[in-house]
C-alpha cells in the first residue's frame, strides 16, 4: 500500500547548503594566526560533514583530549565570528535545485525541515541569511537531544515538530551517520553525494534507500513516485 509523504528533512551542511568556503576561509585564518601553513581547501571540504572536531584534528594533527577540545572551542568562536561578520554574507549557499524542491514541498503541503548536528546559533544564524527560518518547520540541532545523530532522536523530535509520522518521512544527508539515524527512525533514507565526502568514503555503501548526485534526482523520484512512499516497506 503506497501513501503520501508527511515530511522531508534534509541535514544541513553538505545536503542543504554549501558552506565549504565559510569553513575553509575559518580553518585557514586560525591556521596563519597561529603561524601554521595553510592546509588544502579540497580537504577542508571533504571534511566539513565530519565536523569541527574531525577538522581541528587534521589541521594542527592532534590526538584526541585537551588539546584538541581547546583548539575546537577556538574554531567555533573564529568561524562564529567569521559568520555573523555583517559587513558581508556567508559564503553559504543552497545546491542547485534546493529551493524548487522546498517550493515544491510547501506547494503539496509537506513538512520540512533540518536537522543537523551543527550548534544551534551557527545552524539559525546561516538558515536566516539565505530566508528559510520562518519556512521550515523543523530545525533539531544537537542541544536539542540528548543524543545527536546518528542516533534517531532528533529525527523523532523533528517529526514531532512538524506534526509528521517517521515511517512517512525521508531523510537526506551527506555522511553515514545520516543514513543510520535515518534507518535506525525507520525513515526513507537519501545519500547526498553532492555534498563532502571524505576521501575513500563509498556513500553507495551506506545502505540509503537512494542515492542521488544532485538533487533533482530526489524531485524526479518523488515525482515518478507519485509523492508516495510504501505504507510497509518490510513486506515491499
């Protein structure tokens, strides 16, 4: 039995908006003010899905504890800085084909939203300049749950949010962590590979529902779907 879908959530960086530059301009200018070489803006956005602490670590090659915890701290204080600059916008985007996909949601009356592991003043802060805060109606960052991807639970809070059943639901993201919260919530789940895939990574392993490498391709399936999904997909 086919039934219409109730929400699509999209995590942010590397699904939902392109903010490499932002991330490699930050890592870049506390590496020159702390008298280190620049490092190679391709690894920079490979690694941005990875997180700020993955980033710390190969920037200034620290193990884990202290040290790092400290230089994450001052990353997170350079780039919040760097993305409430006024003076100009963040170099953050939406990929090609986002906003028609939004659009086209809002047009059939389906939920969306963003849930990422991303702090929630740098998540609200990006989706206010590109216009969509007021529009969605579900943003779970990690201070939201007690556990953060991959873990499900800010999956279930997003449904919960936005008035949506997770087996009803799609989930798209850029790292695998994204494909086991979205698995493990019972979702559809959508591999993003667009978005920053770290060297000798295979999202086509991750085991998503669907891969897609732009994402019209998630507009035409759920158009060939017929805005559905499979009531039970364990007995499809």
């Amino acid at each position: 039995m086919m039934k219409a879908i109730e929400g699509v959530f999209f995590d942010l960086d590397g699904t939902l908006l392109d903010t490499a530059e932002d991330f490699v301009i930050t890592v870049n200018q506390m590496l020159a003010d702390h008298q280190h070489p620049a490092m190679d803006s391709h690894l920079i956005r490979q690694n941005v899905s990875a997180g700020s602490r993955a980033l710390m670590k190969l920037a200034f090659n620290l193990a884990p504890g202290d040290e790092l915890e400290q230089k994450r701290t001052l990353f997170l204080q350079y780039y919040d800085r760097h993305i409430q600059d006024h003076s100009r916008s963040s170099f953050a985007r939406p990929y090609p084909g986002i906003l028609s996909l939004i659009g086209e949601l809002e047009r059939r009356d389906i939920a969306w939203g963003i849930v990422t592991n991303k702090p929630r003043p740098y998540a609200l802060s990006l989706i206010r300049q590109i216009g969509l805060l007021e529009r969605s109606h579900a943003i779970v960052c990690p201070e939201d749950v007690k556990k953060p991807k991959p873990d499900p639970e800010a999956l279930f809070l997003a449904c919960r949010q936005s008035g949506s059943s997770p087996q009803f639901s799609v989930y798209i993201g850029d790292h695998i962590r994204d494909i086991e919260a979205g698995k493990q919530a019972g979702m559809i789940t959508v591999a993003a590979h667009y978005g920053y895939i770290a060297e000798g990574e295979d999202p086509a392993q991750w085991g998503a529902d669907l891969n897609i490498g732009h994402i019209q391709q998630l507009h035409r399936w759920f158009e060939q779907h017929n805005w559905q999904i499979i009531k039970d997909r364990s007995h499809a």
